[in-house]
C-alpha cells in the first residue's frame, strides 16, 4: 500500500482543548450529515424546477423547500463531453424526484467545448459564461457551488460511465454517492458565504471540526482557500501555501490567514527555499490524528495544501470578461496551479514558463498562462487554515479499496459500512480489512474475500470473488470465480438501436493511462500483470492498427479493443470473466467470434438509462425485501 499512501493527501488534525481531535473530527462531520439529512426532508404539495444546461428545466414532485440563505442557490457540476452531460442529468433528474438532494436549489451541468481538452480551469472559465447567460446580473447575488466533474476516470474505471460525482459510498439508507456527501460537508458555508463561487473537485472529501461557536466564513475580497498541514512529501504532489508570519502562540482549530503566495507542486527544496515549511514548534503528539499524518515523527516539519477554494463575485465577473474577450481556449488550464499561483503579493510569473506538471504542452498555454498571471496579479489570496482536518482523495482503485475495506479512521468519521442498503448476510473479516457491500443483491452462498468491493451487482450461489477486487453493475448467476486483484465492471450498450453489453475486465494494478506511440511498443503495457503481447496470443489476436480504437499513436489499455459485446448482461460477464482467467491460469480463450469494443468505444455507445433502471431494479428489490422484514 505504500503507493497508495503517497498519493493519499490527508492533513493533519491538531487537538481541540475539549477532545481528542479523531473524535471532535468525527462528532463534526456526523452533525454535518445528520443536517443535511433533515434538509433533503419530503413534504408534499410544491413543485420545484431542476434547470439544465441550457436554461430548460425538468418538473420534479413536490417536496420541502429550503429556505433563503439555508443552502446553495446553485449547485453546478462540469461534464466533459454532451454523453457525460446527459448521463449526469438523467441522474441529477432521478436524485430530485426520490428526494435524495435538498430542494429549492438549481441544480446544473455544464459541458466543456468539443474542440479541445480545457482543463478544469477552462471549464470554471466557460461555467462562469453559462451563468451570465443564464442568470444575466442575477448570479451576482447567489452563491454557488461549481463541482469539477469533467473527465472518464481512467484511475478508477468504475466511475467512468456515470461519473465521478456519482460515485456510490458505503453509507446511508438510500445510499450517498459523492455528490451527496459533498453537499453535506460543505451544509455550513451557504450561510457566512457572500455572493460567489465556492470551486470543488468530485473525488475528494474534505472533513474538519472547528469550535461549537465558531464558523468557516468566505467573505473577504478576492480568493479565498482553505488549508490543511500535511507532510511534505504530501505537499510535492498538491499545492502548498506560503503563510505570511502568525503572531499567536497557540494554534487553533480555525485560523484566518494571508497568503504570501501559493506553491503548485513544488519539490521539497523549493517548500524550504520559499519559507512554506512549517516547525512543529508547540505542537506535542496528541495533537496529530490518525491516518497518513499518524507516521509524523514530533519533530517533523509540516506545510499547509490545499482542497476547495472561493472566489467573490467581482474576481469572478474578472476571469469571465477576460474569457469573453479571448473567445476559445486551445490548451488546458489548471484551476489551482494557473488561477491561485498568479495570486498573494509575493507571486512571479515565471511558474508560467514551468510545463513539468502539464500532461499535455499546448503551443498556446505559456502565453495563456502570462495573461491570466497579468489578469489576477494584485489579488488577495486569503486562507483558511484548518488544524483538525483531514483530506481524501478516493480518484483511484488503491484508494477506492483501501477507504472502503482498509482504513479505519474514515470508517469512523464517516460512519462507513461493510454492508450498505444491500441484501447479503455474511461478510468475512480479518485483522486488517474487511469487505464491503454497496446497493447489491448476494446469494448467502457467495463468498467475497476480505479487502474487495462489490456495487450495483447481482451476484449468485457459488460465486467466489477473491481479495481486492472491485466489482461495478454487474450480475453473476451461475458459478465463477474472479481472482484476487480483478477489476470487473459492466455496461449497457446501444447499438445500431438495440441493447447489448459490455464487461471491463483487468487487474485493479494496471495502468490504463500508460500509452505508446507504435505496434511494436505494446510489448511495454501490461495487463493483470502479464505482458500485453502475450495476453493477445492468449485471446487470439492479432496486433494490427484495428486493434485499437482512436489515436493511433497513443496506444494502451483504455482504446485496446479487447473486450467482447453481448446480448445479456450476464453473458457478457461471464466472457470477459473467461478472458481473463485464460490469462491468469495461461489457456487460450479466443475472441475471434466476438464484437470488441476498447474502453474508449464503450463509454461512447453507453446506454445510461439501461444502467439507471438496473440501479433502480436492485433499489427496489432491497427495498421490498426490508420493508417485509
């Protein structure tokens, strides 16, 4: 798990006076969830409008309304493309009618351009021009959250077809997905927010506790971020603050801070050389909570990284007319490294000039970097520093594993479930992990090892699934077994109008992402751990330009065509089950005889309201069968 923990960014938690701060963290976010519980109350008798990108809306049964100033006025997600925009909608549309989200709000998703990867900066810049054209001088008085959901998830494939933001959690009854928990965490801001845009990622959670009387309040001029004290090796991969000198000799819970200037990805040397380091000082060893930031050593030195951050309305209403006057973007922009690194007083432009982070080097992206530098330079950058938190990242299938099986301290604060609103009875435990059951329906003669995950699945008699494995949408009936470390996730289909399907299936180690440019590169991918050339022998393929779909000189995992079409769900299961045991065990299993599909290819022939109804069909079910117990 040691990968695992250098991609987790937890920060630290320093000690409340009153309790020790794993409990003071967990008693906060369980007060968080229970309000927000009480806001997504029902009452019949209003009708209330979910707005779509286009200014349209849909009718949603009546239910009770929140009150003015109680909570967002608008709550925005990015989708990368029309397919992920009507996937999201379709979702948002079935959350409003059972209830699931507070009502009163306008709920809203915004599409990135098609002609270029925009980056999540681009697509705060084109969601600030959606709500001018929505709203006009409206939006001027609102307070929105904008959630960046952009993106198929390559990390963990399971979020792919339906979203990040969409991600199911082991908790509640319905169960929470991401967007949920989101909003519940952030039930405290709409209230001591003035007019502007509170900017989120989908795969991250932040959890904090702060004093009885105190509260988060985004209300100064410019940005503002909040802060949590992290190790520095954490700091490397996230930015990172340079806090202008503090005064007091105590620390607290809540610190409003300056900023000097803000670090995005900085090396450890430059954390030291731009005074970003923090001494331990009058910090003693209670005052670290668990997880990532137990390892720290009394002595260790600490920096300050970041999660969400706010912008007022007239910092806003700045990046949207520079927007308006570029008309396009053609390379992508990072909200964080590109927006907060132009800001403090101590910030320089020559981080515009630094591409060792970008993925992808625009012509264009230097200079676009030096103009926003120009636009935003002079502007404050405010920080909230919370010294009793922690973050998440869960945008991997490490991650996804290890929160949800392994690591007790989010299981604790969270309130995480090894078997949540599913029907199953017996789930295996060792020392260390455990299992865990999200929405799904299992025979009580399977068997799920210890460390695996299974959602939105229908598995039968005689179904043995081994350690870390994750299986998504899918439904099993017969006997199989699915090796240790499998990832197996399935989706509906339309094609040529008809429905068909398709099973996912590789190790939850392989690196989708990892690409190369010719055919006889391909040697250097690697699937469930074997050398990719070799599992085409296996399968009976042979390597040709037809192999893969899209870009032919960006090779890999994601646009290999190796997975088959079939007409049931079950059936398409159990033959990618059959591919990948023929790896694993070195038989031979050919799909010559099959339709393939890449990754890439599936998400575009994706059926979302099949995969929907199959949610609701296994809802139901559970459903029934509780109420009769």
């Amino acid at each position: 798990m040691r990968a695992v923990r250098r991609g987790l960014r937890e920060g630290g938690a320093m000690a409340a006076a009153r309790d020790p701060p794993e409990v003071s963290l967990r008693e906060a976010t369980q007060r968080k969830l229970r309000r927000f519980s009480e806001l997504r109350g029902t009452r019949e008798g209003i009708r209330v409008l979910l707005g779509n990108a286009e200014g349209g809306c849909f009718c949603v049964p009546g239910g009770k309304l929140v009150a003015p100033g109680e909570f967002w006025d608008i709550v925005a997600i990015t989708a990368a493309d029309e397919k992920q925009e009507l996937a999201y909608n379709q979702q948002l549309s079935e959350k409003l009618k059972r209830k699931e989200l507070p009502l009163g709000v306008q709920y809203h998703v915004f599409v990135d351009p098609a002609e270029a990867k925009i980056g999540n900066g681009g697509s705060t810049l084109c969601a600030l021009q959606r709500l001018e054209k929505l709203y006009g001088d409206k939006w001027n008085s609102f307070t929105i959250l904008l959630i960046h959901s952009g993106g198929y998830s390559q990390r963990l494939p399971n979020a792919s077809a339906l979203g990040k933001i969409f991600t199911a959690l082991p908790l509640g009854n319905p169960i929470y997905q991401m967007l949920e928990l989101k909003l519940a965490m952030y039930i405290d801001f709409p209230l001591h927010m003035n007019p502007g845009i509170l900017v989120t990622c989908a795969d991250d959670i932040e959890l904090y506790s702060i004093g009885e009387f105190e509260f988060i309040r985004f209300d100064k001029p410019g940005f503002t971020a909040l802060a949590h004290p992290s190790r520095l090796t954490i700091g490397t991969t996230h930015g990172v603050f340079v806090l202008d000198p503090f005064d007091d000799l105590k620390h607290r819970d809540l610190e409003y801070r300056s900023c000097h200037r803000f670090l995005h990805k900085p090396s450890i040397e430059k954390m030291y050389q731009f005074n970003a380091v923090c001494r331990p000082g009058n910090f003693c060893q209670q005052d670290f909570a668990g997880g990532d930031i137990a390892d720290l050593k009394v002595d260790s030195d600490y920096v300050y990284t970041d999660s969400l951050f706010y912008m007022d309305h007239k910092s806003a209403k700045m990046l949207l007319a520079f927007y308006e006057k570029i008309g396009t973007l053609s390379c992508e922009i990072d909200a964080y490294g590109d927006f907060l690194q132009a800001l403090g007083p101590g910030a320089t432009v020559e981080y515009t000039r630094n591409t060792s982070n970008v993925i992808k080097e625009g012509s264009e992206l230097v200079e676009m970097r030096q103009r926003i530098f120009h636009l935003l330079k002079g502007t404050s950058l405010n920080v909230i520093v919370l010294n009793n938190s922690k973050f998440y990242h869960i945008g991997t299938t490490e991650e996804y594993l290890f929160y949800f099986t392994s690591d007790n301290s989010l299981k604790s604060e969270l309130g995480l479930q090894s078997i949540t609103f599913s029907i199953f009875t017996d789930i295996p435990e060792c020392s260390c992990k455990t299992s865990c059951i999200i929405q799904s329906i299992l025979d009580s003669r399977c068997s799920i090892a210890p460390g695996s995950v299974v959602e939105y699945s229908r598995l039968g008699p005689d179904v043995s699934v081994g350690e870390n494995c994750i299986i998504s949408g899918s439904y099993i009936p017969t006997k199989a077994a699915l090796p240790a470390h499998s990832f197996v996730c399935s989706l509906s289909l339309k094609m040529n109008r008809c429905l068909k399907y398709s099973t996912m299936a590789f190790g939850v180690q392989d690196n989708l992402k990892k690409s190369v440019k010719t055919l006889s590169d391909i040697k250097l991918l690697q699937f469930f751990g074997v050398c990719f050339l070799s599992c085409l022998e296996v399968w009976n393929l042979k390597v040709t330009e037809e192999l893969f779909s899209g870009n032919k000189t960006c090779l890999s995992l994601w646009t290999a065509r190796i997975f088959p079409v079939c007409s049931s769900l079950s059936d398409s299961v159990t033959t990618s089950l059959k591919m990948l045991n023929a790896v694993k065990n070195k038989s031979s299993f050919s799909l010559n005889s099959y339709k393939l599909l890449s990754i890439e290819e599936m998400l575009i022939y994706k059926d979302v309201e099949d995969m929907i109804t199959y949610r609701e069909q296994i809802f139901l079910e559970i459903s029934l069968k509780s109420d009769l117990i």
